[in-house]
C-alpha cells in the first residue's frame, strides 16, 4: 500500500478502504462469514483478480480474516475480524448518506 503522505488519519483510512470493492466487501460482511463467490454474486462486475487484491489487503490489515477448511474441495470463507466489526459504524454512516444522496436524487438538487 501506498504511505501516507499529509499524515491525516482521514488519509490512513482512505489508504485502506479507499477505491471501488473494499468497503462494500465489509459491507457485505456485516452480516456473517461469506465464500469467496458468494461475495463475487454481491459484485458481479468485479474481476476475479481484483476480488482476490482486496479480500488479501483487508486480511492483511487485519480487517477480516480467511479460513480455508480442510474438505474436497477445499472451501473458503471470509469473515470480519473484531477489529473489523469496528468499521459497522462507518459504513452505516455510507449507508445512511447514500440514502439520503437517493433520496435528493429523487427529488432533484436543492437549492
């Protein structure tokens, strides 16, 4: 990952979460450990490659974790770890904006 650069705390946590999947991959997460196509379902325009890029910059920030079970064939699953049950209320802070985004849209902008 990139170093932070201004030494903002809002930069550190864009350094991890930033860009398209990550946030939505913790999203998704909230509610309990996923397979790695069951999350591939959730975004069906993300690359194979860029899925596996995120889940292993989020488990190596130690946002969530990865358990390989020991089955033919092997399965996967991904789940938030305690540190990253840390980032629900962020991303209900995401949610409820992006409601309200939906909602302005509805109603055209403001003035």
């Amino acid at each position: 990952m990139k170093d932070n650069v201004s030494g903002c705390p809002v930069e550190e946590a864009m350094r991890l979460l930033g860009g398209r999947w990550r946030l939505l991959l913790v999203w998704f997460l909230l509610d309990g450990p996923k397979r790695f196509n069951e999350l591939r379902r959730h975004l069906p325009t993300i690359s194979q490659r860029m899925l596996t890029l995120d889940l292993r910059a989020l488990e190596q920030s130690g946002m969530i974790s990865r358990t390989v079970y020991p089955e033919v064939p092997p399965r996967v699953e991904y789940a938030l770890t305690e540190e990253g049950q840390r980032l629900r209320p962020l991303v209900g802070a995401f949610q409820d904006f992006g409601m309200w985004l939906k909602e302005r849209g509805a109603s055209g902008p403001q003035s």
